[in-house]
C-alpha cells in the first residue's frame, strides 16, 4: 500500500481491479476515492495487475471464451455492466449460452443462477474486466460468474469450507457448457 493511500494512520483497501479497465471508465459503479470498496484507480490500467491481465490478453489476442470468476451473489453475467439495457449485438446467444450453464450447474446440487448484465441483476459497474474483453478482443462468450453464496447472506465474501468443493464442481460444470459452445461454433463437437 502506497503511503498515499493512508490517512492518518489508516490505509485503505485499493484499487478494485475489476473498474480499473478501459471500458466506461470513471462511469456508474466506480469511484475516484481511494478510500472506497469501489475505488475504480487513478486512471484505467493504473494497477500493474490490471496492465498484466491486459497484455496477456493481447498477447494471446484469438481467444474465444472469457470468464471472470468473482463472488458473490450467484449470478451468470454477461457484457455489457455499466449501465442497464447495454448489450453487446450477439446478446441472444450470450443469454442462451449463460442459461444452460447455469441449468447444468443447478443440476449438480441445485444451486440457482440468475443470469442477465451485471447492470441489470446487481448494479451498474464501469472499467469492469469482462466487458473490456467484449469489446477489444473477437472472444465471443465472455460472461463473469458471481459464485456461492447468495445475495442474501450478509458476508459471502468468505466462503464456508463445506461450499468450497461443491462451489469448484459445479462451477465446472458451467464452464464445461461454455467449452461446449465454443467447440460447436467451430464444428468441433
């Protein structure tokens, strides 16, 4: 933590690295104080963890799938979360796609996912990772997955080590799907 980022005697948290992307930057759902949980950097790819994530992605520019793993709220999200009704044009696809996951995921423990943008499920977030790979990179099915618990617990940011294994399992499952599709679009499967 840079000297900075402490107020007499106490530093905060830093920069979400999840609003610290070029996408909407500085928009809905981010903040420019550094004192908040939303604190979106000082200007996009501020965080040289954001700056690695970047240029890997560049680097390795032909993926077709992207998926942000997050907690949570159990929510299968797609592009666009800066502000509501944003979408990108292969929406329909993208919803479809996210609505097996989550159907193959449920059927593990049955687990419920509730898919839609980000904007439109949780809040509105700007300089979010997921919809700067939308838009930059040709990956069609790119999605950020809010894992176990639910909304409705009051610290899910923990989770219970009985969730952990059944969380990866099912998780996997949904991801699967997305594989899947990615294997179909190319006539591989």
């Amino acid at each position: 933590m840079s000297p900075s980022k402490c107020k007499n005697g106490f530093c905060c948290k830093g920069v979400d690295l999840n609003r610290n992307f070029d996408f909407h930057f500085g928009g809905l759902g981010g903040s420019s104080d550094p004192c908040e949980e939303i604190f979106q950097g000082d200007y996009p790819f501020s965080e040289p963890e954001s700056q690695a994530v970047k240029k890997f992605l560049l680097d390795h520019f032909n993926i077709e799938a992207f998926i942000n793993l997050h907690t949570y709220s159990q929510l299968w999200i797609h592009p666009y979360g800066h502000t509501k009704h944003a979408y990108p044009a292969d929406v329909k696809d993208l919803v479809r796609t996210a609505t097996k996951a989550a159907e193959e995921l449920s059927r593990m423990y049955g687990t419920k996912y509730r898919v839609g943008s980000g904007a439109d499920t949780l809040y509105p977030a700007s300089g979010g990772m997921a919809d700067w790979v939308k838009k930059n990179l040709p990956a069609k099915y790119v999605y950020l997955i809010e894992l176990r618990p639910s909304e409705e617990v009051a610290d899910g940011f923990i989770l219970k080590p009985s969730q952990i294994l059944p969380t990866a399992v099912e998780t996997w499952q949904g991801i699967k799907t997305v594989a899947m599709a990615v294997l179909k679009k190319n006539r591989l499967a």
